[in-house]
C-alpha cells in the first residue's frame, strides 16, 4: 500500500513537473517567435507603449499635483485662538491634549509676546502698537489635520472639538479653500481613472488585432494541431505568452519614455519653481509602481491575445 502510494505521489510529481517544463518551453520559444519577425513586432511594442507611456504620463501628472497641493497644507491649518485670560501654561496644557489626538499631525504654539511681534512687523502699525500698556493679543494653536485622511466634513468636526475646550474662543479656518482642494484632487484622480480605462480597453484591441493577425498566419498549424486533438489550451498556450511578452516589453519601453520626459521637464520645472522661492521637484515612478506597470502591461497583453483566441479559436475547425 504505502509502494503504490509513493509511486502514485511519484507519478503526480512528474507530470506536475513535465506540465512546468513544457509552459517553459512554450515560453521561450514564442519569444524566439517574435525575434524572428522584428519590424512587425516592433511596431506593435512601439505603439502598446505610447500608449501605456499616456497612461502612466497622466498617473505621474496628478501624483505631482497632489504633491504640490500637499506643499500648500498649511492652507488646511487651522488656527485655534484662547481666551486673551489664558496664561502660558495653561496653553500649554492645552496644546498637549490636543496634540495627542489622532485627527492632529502637527502643533505650533504662538505665545502673546510672538503674535504681538509679527504683528509689528506686519501690520505696519509697530509705532501705535508700542504705546499700549498690555498686549491684547491672545494665545493661539496652529493645528496641522492629517493629510489626506481628513476632509471638510472631518476638519469641520474637529474644529467643533476644538471650540468646545473652556480656554478656546474662537476657531478659524477657511474651509472653502479645504473643499476646492480636495474637490479639483478627487476630479484628476476620477478623471486619470476613466482615462486610463479607456487606453487600458485600447491595449487590449490592440494586442487581440495583433494575435488575430498571427493566428490568421498560423491557421494551417492549428488545424494540424486540431486534427491530431488537441486542446484549445494547448493551441492557445503559444499565442497567449506571445502577448505576455509583448505586454511586457511595451511597459520596459513605456517605463523609458516616461523616465525621458521626467529628465526633459525636471529642470524648467526646478527654474520656475526658483523663480517663486520654492522647492519642487518632479516625482517619478518607485520601485512598486514600475512592477505595477509591468505587471499591468504583460497582463493586459495576455488578456488581449486571450479575448481574441476564445472567439477566434472556435471558428477554426477541420473541415
């Protein structure tokens, strides 16, 4: 009993691995396929790559806007002014406990003496300002939300938090800036999405023309293979990594492009960025998002040879 079930365990792992082997074999030699008619596949790489480069050009587009959106945070910064009777310490009580909350990224304290300063040197007024006995100016919290996780609604109940502290007089934020922010970011993010769907699907056609051109130049072989019974998987197999690596070489190429036209825009987008006195720098495509991008490429190059083979495959039969 245990002879016939290691033989059978045996047995199993064989096939498993001459099943590997073959799917290895059937790999490279489709890409031994596309070396041999290099203008044509080519072509087809150059154009699958334009337009994954679009795809990625407008994911790359919307990441730097939200990074420059995310430099204007201090906009989001909500400014809790005390009571003109609360001291120092009690601040400072204060600050503590509401920096402690979950919803709070950053603190700052302004003491009277800080705020009477800038005051001076803003306002103009430094001369009148210097003639009064004590200063009127209150204590005041600048509060920093969370990025990203926090949007009006979220920074609107925070706020309420806040004025319901004994100490706190008045909180201040303008929340119409908040909501255009986060309105014109939801927009690029839901706009790239239907974009990038739409030259995903385009891919797709384009790859399932490709195969079908292959499969319509290689119909004598597969009725052969029909005949002699075999499988539409086993048919299929050769076509189906024929658009893996046409996927995959049009992401490699794509990812290439994308790199040129950061180089190319890098500097006039450092200039102008000095020319306001500020510090920009375009952002590029990590580690994770270029496996992303291969990964969806050579997907994407599987699932148009796929599409075009279950319909095509069915109206190839041996007369």
């Amino acid at each position: 009993m245990a002879k016939s079930q290691r033989k059978s365990q045996k047995s199993a792992s064989e096939t498993v691995q001459i099943y590997l082997l073959e799917h290895v074999r059937v790999l490279f030699a489709s890409l031994g396929r596309i070396m041999k008619t290099p203008f044509t596949s080519l072509m087809t790489v150059l154009v699958l790559s334009v337009t994954l480069t679009l795809a990625g050009g407008f994911y790359l587009m919307v990441k730097n806007i939200q990074q420059l959106s995310g430099s204007l945070e201090i906009s989001n910064q909500i400014s809790v002014f005390l009571k003109t009777n609360v001291h120092e310490r009690e601040a400072k009580t204060l600050a503590a406990s509401i920096k402690a909350l979950s919803e709070v990224d950053k603190l700052k304290v302004i003491g009277k003496r800080q705020a009477m300063e800038e005051f001076k040197a803003y306002s103009g007024f430094g001369d009148a300002l210097a003639a009064l006995d004590s200063n009127p100016l209150p204590i005041v919290l600048q509060v920093q939300p969370v990025a990203k996780s926090m949007d009006a609604a979220a920074i609107k109940r925070l706020m309420d938090k806040f004025e319901r502290y004994p100490a706190v007089d008045f909180v201040q934020l303008d929340m119409l800036w908040v909501k255009r922010l986060q309105s014109i970011s939801a927009l690029l993010e839901r706009a790239v999405m239907v974009l990038n769907s739409l030259l995903a699907v385009a891919i797709i056609f384009i790859m399932g023309n490709t195969i079908r051109l292959e499969l319509q130049n290689r119909r004598e072989e597969v009725l052969i293979a029909k005949l002699v019974g075999a499988t539409h998987a086993f048919v299929q197999r050769p076509f189906i990594y024929t658009g893996f690596w046409l996927g995959l070489f049009a992401g490699v190429l794509a990812w290439v492009l994308i790199s040129l036209i950061v180089l190319a825009l890098s500097e006039p987008v450092e200039n102008i960025a000095s020319l306001y006195q500020g510090q920009f720098e375009l952002l590029f495509l990590s580690f994770t998002e270029t496996l992303g991008l291969l990964a969806v490429s050579a997907l994407l190059g599987v699932l148009g040879a796929w599409v075009v083979l279950f319909y095509q495959l069915r109206q190839i039969r041996p007369a």
